[in-house]
C-alpha cells in the first residue's frame, strides 16, 4: 500500500493526467472524464486516489464512481454534442453546450435560489439560507470548495463558476446581526462545499464571533464537512491539525454544543486507520460527530455498507444521523433509486444494527415544503401506499403528522408521488390549520446556567 500523503494534492480535469492511476484508465475511460467534467466539477486527490478506490475494481468501485464522472451522466445526445465541440476546440460554441446542459439539471433544487434567502432591510444576505425556524444556513466564502467532489453533489454550481447562481458570504458580520435579530435561531450550520477546506485560523474568524454573549440563544453549531472521509489529516497530521482541535475545544468549553455533519458515503471510507483516529480527535474535544449521506445508485446500494458505516462510526464515539433520498439534480436519473427500494435498503441496514445505532433517520427526502421520511410501505382498506411523514417543514405545524401517497414502485422524488384516498392534493399543498391542535412550535425561551 502506499504511503499515506502527508500534504493535499487534489487533481482536476486539467492534472488528473499527472496521477499514476490515471495511466490505468482506458483510453475510452479517460476521454469520458474529460467530456463529461466540462459539465461536472470534477476534483479528487491524492488520498482518494491511494486509498479508497480499488484500481483492480473499475469501472465499479463505489469511490471511483463517487468521484470520477461516467458517460451516463449525461444524456447520450449531449455527450455526442459535446465530445464533438472539443473535438472541434470552439471555446464559444463548447461553453454555450455546457451551459445548456447543466441549466437543465435544476441546478438549486428545492427553492434554494427563490425561496430560502432571508433579507435584512429589504436586502438579500447573499451566503445565508433560513428555511427551517430554528436553523441558519451559513455559506462562507473561503469554504465553497471541497477536498474532493462527489458526482452526485447538489451544491454543484457552486463548484463550476457559476455566479449567478452560487452563495458565498465574505465575512460573519451579516450572519451576526441578522442572527442578533432572530432570537428563534438555535442553530447555525455552516456548510458549503466544506469548511473545513479552511485553514483553523481562517475558520476562527467566522466562527469566533458567534460565541458572543449577545447570540448566547444560539446553542448548536454544526459544520458540515466530508472531510473526515476524503482528507482525514484535516483532524490529525495537517499543519494547525491541532489549532483546529483547540477551536473545537474553545467553542465547546463556551457552552455551545458543536456538530460535526460528518459526510460519509460508504463502509470502506471509515476503514482506514486515519479515518477512524480522525474521528476519535473530533469526539476527544467534546465536539459530537454525526455521520449522514445520501443513498446513491452505483455506490451505496448494499445495506451491509451502510450497517457497517453506523456500526464503526457508533463503536468510535459517532452518531449514526441521517441517510437521505439522492436529490433531483445533476445527473439524476444516473443517480437515483426508486423511493421504495430506497426504504426497502434503509429497513435491511437497520435491522442489522444494535439498537445504539438506530438513531438513524430515513431514506428522507429535503423536498421544496421540508424533510419527508419514508416511513413505510403499508395496505389500508385495499390501497398500497407510502407512509410518510415531515421530520422539518416550512410550515413547523407540518411536523411530525403521519400522512401517505399511493405506491409507486418507479417514483424517485416527491413530485413524482400522488396522494392517497382519491385525494387531489396533498394537506401541505392545500397549507390549511392543523384542526385541534395548538400551534405548539413558538421560541421556547433558552434556560442559562446558574
Ligand atoms: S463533499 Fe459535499 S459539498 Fe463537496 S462535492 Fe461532495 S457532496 Fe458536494
């Protein structure tokens, strides 16, 4: 086995060729990277390269899948259109091709563009989204890359320089006053890309400011990050690997509860001895880690990956979180699996796990109205249907109310689901009261300590 890479090296379409690996691709292998990552941002690295894809297993190996764009993900005519154009080398004509092509893969589902951007003064805060009552979504800057990208990602255009449709935020102050302002806030994520492509200092200055004493209703702060997976030596043997521990330890030891939203995709990511030492260090500091991902067609399949994910994650001090519906962007038809063979691989993992383990939630779908668990495939009077329900929602008295939609054994998303019992619209699309029931969700004023 190679040695461990001590320093980052990522490759890109325009390196990739000075890998080792890469002279392990056939020549078709390779001319499709090249075609389909002028439409997919396309980045991997040293690390990813060496120790979690098998080379004996390609095309199938679930990491090479993860990272390395495939023909499929693009529709047979496109990629004759496009491979033709840089057969050509007319920049116009190629950049015009890709740009259609990836306007075409709703590249901000669920409203994100429209629907989530919170305003201050009438102004939009570009780099930050508030959707759900109690949580901010914080998008800084220096964080909108990753270590690696994943093919299936939904934060896509963030990567691939599109402006028009990317948020970033250059400095926490927005995110203070507008959070100084919204005492209902408890949480704040800060996700990306990744933060943690940040270095300890860099991230000290966006999140240092949180921890003052006028946002003490701010109890969770949670970074998301998939680089516990694709760049453990962030936690362990990077240069200010320690500096970022301390950050870690000084939140904490200010009374805030922080989450790392560990991105993980498969069992063989936590089987390397770094993964797992990375993890110990992010507990040792008093951080919790909470381990989520999307199941993805061609990567995750296999429930005994995800049983085996939760159950080293659980034995290491982590928190089996989330496993979620792969969202409809980017190349989704490449990517999705049918809502009911989605629940049928979340039910066979759970139930290979102790009962530590099944604080997992899912297969759940981040749809335009909110979270919606698969709860279960279920006859009433006759009928098959989905059972359902809303984990986080626009509307907070959406939550928690058990509702279905007819089987379909194909549909992939909620848009493709019809509601049960010759109803026309589901009750969140007709947004009526609850009947008889109180609206329960107000701020519930924060206890301090003594
Ligand atoms: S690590 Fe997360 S943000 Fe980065 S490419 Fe993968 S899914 Fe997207």
């Amino acid at each position: 086995m190679p040695l461990l890479p001590a320093r980052f090296k990522p490759y890109t379409r325009q390196t990739i060729g000075q890998a080792r690996q890469w002279e392990w691709l056939s020549e078709a292998q390779r001319e499709e990277v090249q075609v389909v990552s002028h439409v997919m941002p396309f980045r991997t690295n040293e690390y990813v390269l060496d120790r979690l894809i098998d080379w004996n297993n390609i095309p199938d190996d679930p990491i090479y899948r993860l990272v390395f764009p495939h023909r499929d993900m693009l529709a047979p005519e496109q990629y004759g259109q496009l491979r033709a154009l840089l057969q050509e080398g007319e920049p116009a004509a190629i950049e015009a091709c890709v740009r259609a092509i990836r306007h075409g893969m709703n590249p901000h589902p669920a409203g994100q563009m429209t629907h989530n951007v919170p305003q201050q003064g009438g102004v939009p805060l570009r780099g930050l989204q508030h959707k759900y009552d109690q949580t901010v979504l914080f998008f800084p800057s220096a964080g909108q890359t990753c270590h690696a990208y994943c093919t299936f990602c939904f934060r896509w255009p963030q990567f691939v320089g599109m402006d028009d449709m990317k948020f970033d935020a250059r400095g926490s102050g927005e995110l203070v006053a507008y959070l100084q302002h919204h005492r209902e806030v408890t949480d704040v994520l800060v996700t990306g890309g990744d933060p943690m492509i940040m270095n300890a200092r860099q991230l000290a200055a966006y999140l240092e400011p949180l921890l003052d004493p006028s946002l003490a209703h701010i109890q969770n702060i949670r970074i998301g990050t998939k680089a516990v997976a694709y760049w453990p030596q962030r936690f362990v043997s990077d240069r200010d690997a320690d500096d970022l521990l301390r950050l870690f330890e000084r939140i904490v030891q200010a009374g805030k509860n922080l989450a790392i939203m560990g991105h993980y995709s498969h069992a063989v990511e936590l089987r390397q001895e770094i993964a797992q030492q990375a993890l110990k260090r992010i507990v040792g500091t008093g951080a919790t880690l909470r381990m989520q991902g999307p199941l993805i067609r061609h990567i995750n399949e296999d429930p005994k990956s995800w049983a085996e994910l939760w159950q080293t994650g659980t034995r290491l001090g982590a928190i089996p979180y989330y496993m979620f519906v792969e969202r409809d962007t980017g190349p989704h038809a490449y990517f999705s699996l049918p809502l009911a063979r989605a629940h049928a691989i979340f039910q066979a993992a759970y139930q290979m796990v102790s009962g530590l383990s099944r604080t997992v939630r899912g297969p759940s779908m981040s749809a335009f109205p909110g979270k919606i668990l698969i709860d279960g495939v279920v006859e009433i009077a006759g009928e098959k249907l989905f059972a359902l329900q809303f984990l986080q929602a626009r509307n907070p008295d959406w939550v928690r109310r058990p509702f279905y939609a007819k089987f379909d054994a194909n549909a992939t998303w909620l848009d493709e689901l019809k509601p049960a019992f010759g109803q026309e619209k589901f009750f969140f699309e007709l947004d009526q009261p609850v009947p008889d029931i109180p609206a329960v969700h107000k701020v519930i004023r924060l206890a301090q300590a003594a």
